[in-house]
C-alpha cells in the first residue's frame, strides 16, 4: 500500500507544511554517507555481502519506528517496473545511482517520506533527511538523531583520523552533504546569477540543478550544498551554508523589490502571460512548463495571483516530469504524447485551484 | 568569435576551468582543441567525477615530484589486503574498496584529501556514539585543556582550578577504562 503511496502522490507529505523563509527556499536536506566497517564497499563487495546488507535492513528496521518517523518501509529496487523507479527518483526519494543497481539496491522510507535511507548505493547506507523551508539546523540533528539510532545496530566504518570512512574520498569526514532548493526567479531575471555562482563556489560551496549534479537549472531552482566534509564539523558546515542562503534569500527580496518598482507593468504581464500559457496550452515541454511554473509562483509570492496555493511549483514540477506523467497515464508515452498529457495535467490542476 | 590560438577560424570549442574559485576561459576552433588537448572524446568521453579525481591523483607524475617518482616508486604494487584493492586501481577509479584502504594507502591519501577539502586532512566533525568509546573523553578533555590554558592567562584561577579537577576525573576515568579494556 505504501509503494503506492510514494508513487502515486507527487507531494511528499512533509513538503505541504510551511517552512520559514518558504517563499525562497523549498527545502532543506542532510544526506549521511555511513559504511559498515567489516564489509567491502559497494563498488568491489560481492552480490552475497550486498545482499546480506539488504537482509539485515529488512530483519532489523522494516515496519520499526523512530520518533515522529512512523513505520518505515523497505522498497526493493528489483521489485519496482522501471516508470516507478523513475517515480521515486523525481521524487528525491532514491537518487538515478541507485536505480540501477537493480539486483540489492533499496530503500527505507519512511511514511511521511521525510526520511529516506539509500542502501547499497556508492556506500552501504545514505541517510537523506528533508524539512520544508530553510531548516537545516533542525534537519541536522533529526538526522544526527536517526543516525545514533541505525548505530545502535550497526558498527559503523570509523577511524579517529579521517572520521566517517566512505567509498569516495569527497565525502570521507562527516559524510555530509547539506543543502537547500531555492527558487532565484528575480536573480536570474536581473542577471546576477552569473556572478553569484562563482562567488559562492569560492567559499566552498556547490550551485547545481534540481536534478543534482550537472542537471540544469529548471524552473529557475537551485541546489546549493557542501563541497567540503573533511576537517570542518557538521554544525560548522551548516552555519556557513546558512549564512550564504541567507544572504541569498536577501538579494532575492532586494531585487524582486527592484524588478516590481523599476518594471512592474512589465513583470506582471510576464507572470500572466505565463499563467495564460499554463492555463489554456494544448501541448508544452518540460522546459517550458517550468519556465511558465516558476512564472506564477512569483506571482503567487508577491501578491499579484491569488487563488492559486503557493505549493504549486513544488508539485506541478514533480508531477510534469516523465515518469510521473506516465504513471499517470498508466502507459508508456512518446515524448509528444507526454507534451499533451503536460499540458493537460496543468490545465486540471488549474481549474481544481478556483474552485 | 574567433579561435584564440590561430586566430583564423572561428571559436567552436569553450573551455571553462575553475581553480578554487579562479574561472578560467579558452575558446578555439576544433582543430586547435585538438591539438591542445582539450577534446575530451580523445579520451575516451567519460567525464565522471572518479575520471576527474583520478585526474588529480596523477600528481605524483608531475614535473615537481619526478625527480624522486622516476628513481623510486614507493606505490604501485600496494594492495589493500583486505579487499585486494591495488593502489593502482584507487588511482584510475577515485574510489576506495572498503575501510581499510584508509590504512593501506595511508601515506599517500593525504595530498588528495588536502586538493579536495581544501587543505584538511583530519576529521573534526563527529564521533559515533557507540563505537566513538574513549574518542568522546579524549575530545571534551582537549576542549578543557585549552579552555584551563585561557584561564590561567586571564588570572581566573578559581575558575581555572575547577576546570583542573574536572580534567582529573576524566583522566581518571579514561585511565580506568583503559585498564579494563587490557
């Protein structure tokens, strides 16, 4: 019942709550890469070691519990068709890594799906831990949390000099990666993400795409995380990440104020024309549908559409990508018969809003 | 555009490259990308993150260290006995093949650490809670320590002395846990 759950609802429970500075930032992450210390990694252990993995998970953790994580399930990648491996990962819930490995790759999930443990992916075990909004010292230590509780069962790969030991040497310290999804409409309009980049980049930080590493920036999303995990701790990677999101988010504010004084009539249109676009259109790709989405969620954030709930962008995204549409579908669709079913999907949920 | 090498035919090829931060561009045409060595399908067109950090391991073969590398090559042959990862290979994948790699590469991981977490080489981060064992008295006792170093130069030696007798019973304890372990 729950596989079906995480595939076919395209909003993670936990994303419909409101986060603070929830305008700018969609969501928060911390990803943990833990190993166990007496197995090879994933990359050289054999099918037997990987699979044993998987056994204990299933013996140890399936059905089990922890704090507001009620019941985890286990998904294993061998079980799913490959439209709801795709699901999962639009979701965020598994990463394309781990969709491939199709003969011990799983998943612990938990129901409101805010926490997802990656097994047998580049290391034996990837904790990811999500919260709306900008949240990451609270991500931190639920995930700090959740991390002890796998530990009490687990001897954990460790060595005083390098900490947390993983397959790849970028990760090797605390295994952290934390990052954040924020929504830059006005920084790219007014051309400053250029020079944001590489000033963020300096500071040791990582700007991607919604889709992670090399993906575009969709939907003017960007991910923005840790490069460095070695020699600094946890709580001190955070608060650097933090201080730069937030004067992000500040420059955001500052230049769509900018935009709406020295243009309004003109941004206003462009939100509505967009907003037509969504609405009427017969056939839409993917990158124009994002464009458009992006359009009227600030719209939505400055007040010039109302009626329309600000959690839109968040899922229309998800829901206008291939595998989603075609579960949706429940067939296999051309990538033209995909443009049709998107534009359709949007004009529904549309109409659902006024309503 | 034109091509910044032959300046004749037009730029297809960009190149950006960033150094910590330090952006740099080149434009060519094909044939002088080529030439330079910038055309990646010449390479066999992977361009994953293992590829680009088995770029960096090569530096033991640069000018600056050839002088020793060409008389006395230390690392090849070098196989983690555990999982029979050769040296060899952790250079061409960027990926170790279980825990004790760590070890058995030890003395030549610290270079790669320090290009990759800008400098670092040790972990400062946490300690598992379970199998940390001693590791979190080791840590509180060197916080004391530095903090008892403060107070004495501050003259706060009431202060100071009640951080010393905490610093005794966590040696005390220590002291107690290790000879239970032996």
């Amino acid at each position: 019942m729950s596989l079906q759950q995480f595939i076919n609802e395209a909003v993670s429970p936990w994303m419909k709550e409101d986060g603070p500075d929830s305008d700018i930032v969609l969501s928060s992450r911390i990803r943990l890469a833990r190993n166990f210390a007496h197995v090879p990694f994933p990359i050289i252990a054999s099918e037997d070691q990987l699979g044993k993995i998987l056994e204990f998970f299933s013996q140890e953790f399936e059905h089990q519990a922890f704090g507001d994580y009620q019941r985890f399930e286990l998904v294993q990648i061998s079980d799913l068709k490959p439209i709801e491996k795709r699901v999962l990962v639009e979701k965020h819930l598994i990463s394309p890594n781990l969709a491939e490995n199709t003969d011990t790759g799983a998943a612990l999930i938990s129901q409101n799906e805010q926490v997802s443990v990656m097994i047998n992916e580049e290391d034996h075990i990837r904790i990811q831990l999500y919260y709306p909004g900008l949240q990451l010292e609270r991500a931190l230590d639920k995930a700090s949390e959740f991390d002890n509780w796998l530990e009490e069962k687990i001897d954990y790969a460790f060595d005083e000099k390098r900490g947390y030991l993983t397959s790849c040497p970028t990760n090797v310290g605390t295994g952290m990666r934390a990052s954040v999804m924020m929504h830059l409409p006005a920084l790219v309009l007014t051309q400053q993400m250029n020079q944001v980049i590489p000033a963020i980049n300096q500071l040791g930080l990582v700007v991607r795409g919604i889709y992670g590493e090399g993906s575009e920036a969709l939907g003017n999303i960007f991910q923005i995380s840790n490069q460095i995990t070695l020699g600094k701790s946890e709580q001190d990677i955070v608060e650097d990440l933090k201080s730069v999101v937030q004067q992000l988010i500040e420059r955001e504010r500052n230049a769509r104020q900018m935009i709406m004084n020295q243009s309004g009539i003109k941004l206003e249109d462009k939100i509505f024309r967009s907003y037509g676009v969504l609405a009427h259109s017969r056939v839409i790709e993917s990158k124009e549908a994002s464009r458009c989405l992006s359009d009227v969620r600030l719209g939505i954030d400055l007040g010039l559409i109302q009626n329309v709930s600000k959690t839109i962008l968040n899922e229309l995204m998800v829901l206008t990508q291939p595998g989603f549409l075609q579960q949706y579908a429940k067939k296999a669709l051309s990538p033209e018969e995909r443009d049709v079913r998107r534009a359709e999907l949007i004009r529904e949920r549309l109409k659902l809003e006024k309503e | 555009m034109e091509c910044q090498e032959c300046h004749q035919r037009p730029a297809t090829v960009h190149f950006t490259q960033v150094i910590n931060g330090n952006k740099t561009e080149v434009h060519l045409c094909e044939p002088c990308a080529q030439e330079k060595g910038y055309m990646m399908d010449q390479y066999g067109g992977d361009f994953s993150i293992g590829n680009l950090l088995s770029g960096l391991f090569n530096f033991e073969s640069s000018p600056l260290t050839s002088g020793h590398s060409t008389t006395f090559t230390p690392n090849s042959g070098l196989k983690c006995e555990k999982c029979g990862m050769t040296y060899d290979e952790f250079k061409r994948t960027g990926k170790f093949g279980c825990a004790h790699c760590y070890q058995t590469f030890d003395a030549q991981i610290d270079p790669i650490l320090r290009r990759v977490h800008s400098g670092n080489t040790r972990h400062n981060g946490k300690i598992p809670e379970r199998m940390g064992g001693n590791l979190h008295i080791q840590r509180e006792l060197e916080r004391y320590r530095g903090e008892l170093q403060d107070l004495i130069q501050r003259e706060e030696f009431e202060k100071a002395a009640k951080i010393r007798d905490k610093i005794r019973s966590l040696e005390n304890e220590l002291n107690r846990k290790k000879d239970g372990e032996e």
